[in-house]
C-alpha cells in the first residue's frame, strides 16, 4: 500500500497541496503584493516535485527534463531578487 501510495504520484500531489496550501496563507498573511515574491521562493521547490512525479509515473524523459530546466530560472529569480545574485 505504501509502495503505491508513492508509485503512483499521490505523495508528491499530497506534498504539492500543502505547498499550495502555504502558498495561499503566506499571501493572505503578507498580502498580495508580495505574492511574486513567495511564488519565486516556492517555485522551485514545486518544479522539482513535479519532475520527481514525472519520473515516478513513468512520464516520458523530455517532461522530467522540462521541469528540471524550468526550475533553474525561477531559482535564479529568486535569488536576484533577494540580492544574492547579480550577473555579470
């Protein structure tokens, strides 16, 4: 039972809920304008989940990999906009 309870996806969409969850408290505590920004420290996080129930379900390689890539960029959002990194 277990084993199906994350070979068939449900623990990461179990997972995803309660980020989105998060997601919508911290934007009812800090407000809507700070929405962006809890969405680029978030994003990431949910990219990768999403690649990792890609690669449980047996998604085809270009879907993993498109969630793997995607998350690089919203990462580097992220940190730009925390200061933490600024390009050359």
């Amino acid at each position: 039972m277990l084993q199906a309870f994350f070979a068939n996806g449900t623990a990461v969409d179990l997972i995803l809920v309660v980020l989105l969850l998060e997601f919508a408290w911290l934007v009812r505590r800090r407000g809507v304008a700070a929405s962006l920004d809890i969405a680029l420290a978030l994003g990431p996080g949910a990219l990768i989940l999403l690649a990792l129930r890609a690669a449980l379900t047996g998604a085809g390689l270009p879907w993993i990999g498109l969630c793997l890539v995607a998350s690089f960029p919203v990462h580097l959002a992220d940190l730009r906009r925390r200061g933490l990194f600024a390009p050359r």
